[in-house]
C-alpha cells in the first residue's frame, strides 16, 4: 500500500521546492520477486528556480549528480536558475531535454482530447521522441542520482515517473496514488498565486490536478495497446538492454 506514512518519507525537505520526492521506498515487484526502488537513485521535482542555498546542499547531500530539465526554451527563459558553483563544482550536470512540441502545436493537439486522460494518451502517441531521449539520459546518466522537473512536476514528470515506476511492476494503485500526491502538495501555492491574481485584476492560474482517473487512463492505455510500459518502451525505440539498465538503476 502506499501509506501517508510512506509519503511523508519520500517526501524531501528542500526550502524553495514544493513538490518534490524521492521514489524510493516504492514496492516492486520485476520478475525476480518483491524489491523496493533504492533511495536517492531517481528524485520527481517542481522546477529549481526558487530552490534556496540551503535547497541545494540538501540536493547535493541526497546524491543528485544528474538534472534533467523538461521545459521548453520558453518556460526556461520565463523560469531561469543556475546552479550554484560549489555544486558544480561537486559534479552536478543539468541536462535539457524538452517534452514540449512547438508553441501552438500542443493546443491544436488537445483540441481532440475529451478528459485529461485522453490529453496524455494523445501525448504519450505524438511525442515519443522526446519521451525515448529522456528515458535514455537517465540509463545512460553517470554515478549518482537523477533529478528531473518540468514546471510543476506534474504531467510531464509524472508521465516519466509512471513510466518507471511501470516498468518496474510498482501497482497501479501507487503510481496513481503518487501522480495524485502532486495535486495535493501544489494545490496551497496555487490559492495564493489566485487569490494575488485576483486582487491585481489578473486572470488567476489553471489550477494543479492530478486526478487519479488520468493516471489510471494513461497506464490502461500503456497495457491495453502495448502490454505495459515496457511494450511502450519497445515501441518508441528502447530495447532491451536500456530498459533493463533502467530497471537495475532503480532496483539494483
């Protein structure tokens, strides 16, 4: 099951982040019997713009060696961070990789979904490229852990994540139950920012779902179409030996 306890442990104290953790605890279960995802190997964040001095000691001390940024060219331009010398210094390497098709070509893509469900279904279908080059960065990733964040580190990050966790043989019901833990973690920043937005005369923010019945759509098409996340893998270009090297880097 996965606990509230087991939550509040994954979950990682770094000032300046909000929805960040660990997937390490996570039961799995890969062939060879029930193992659990090693800590500190694979961290889900929010985007590390705000992430405080003291954010990117507790980075470091976890092990992060690798950052896998999601955004686009734009979001990264509006949401700028460096990371700091002495971490560079350390052998912290960011990696950009967007998951974002060109400006405009998303929304006339999401004109055809009916359900956020079917948002990602249609993402996880058009975009396979850019989904293959991330989930190689990571197998092919020096020693140490692995950061990656989009904006919010909800879908994009949460697709990724349930890809991993998938292949692995983690339960539907804790992938949903961890894709749904981001709603909840955005969800006090999201009233603020509205509530700011509001007594400005501004348009407020699209709040922060993450509902479970969109993850759950998104893994019934994996298993529907492909057999699951490996198929999926298989499908858009991995083969065998990277996801086996993914799996070994979560489980091993």
């Amino acid at each position: 099951m996965h606990s509230a306890a087991l939550l509040d442990e994954r979950r990682l104290a770094w000032p300046g982040c909000t929805n960040v953790r660990d997937l390490g605890g996570l039961a799995a279960q890969n062939g060879h019997g029930p193992e659990a995802i090693r800590p500190g190997r694979i961290v889900r964040s929010d985007v590390l713009t705000h992430l405080a001095e003291g954010g990117w000691r507790n980075l470091l001390a976890h092990g992060i060696r690798t950052i896998l940024d999601l955004r686009s060219a734009s979001e990264i331009a509006a949401h700028p961070y460096d990371i700091p010398l002495d971490a560079l210094e350390a052998g912290l390497g960011r990696l950009h990789i967007s998951m974002l098709p060109l400006d405009g070509e998303m929304m006339r893509l999401l004109e055809q979904a009916a359900t956020r469900g079917d948002e990602y279904i249609l993402f996880v279908e058009n975009y396979q490229a850019p989904i293959a080059a991330v989930l190689r960065a990571i197998d092919s990733a020096p020693a140490g852990g692995v950061l990656y964040h989009c904006q919010a580190g909800k879908d994009r990050t949460g697709i990724i994540t349930a890809l991993l966790l998938a292949l692995v043989g983690v339960p539907d019901e804790v992938i949903i139950a961890d894709y749904a833990e981001s709603g909840r973690l955005l969800r006090p920043g999201w009233l603020q920012e509205t509530q700011e937005a509001l007594a400005n005369g501004q348009e407020p923010p699209f709040e922060p779902l993450s509902e479970p019945e969109t993850m759950r759509a998104l893994l019934d098409h994996w298993r529907t179409r492909y057999g699951g996340a490996a198929g999926y893998m298989e499908a858009i270009g991995l083969a065998d030996a990277e996801r086996r090297r993914l799996a070994i880097r979560l489980l091993s």
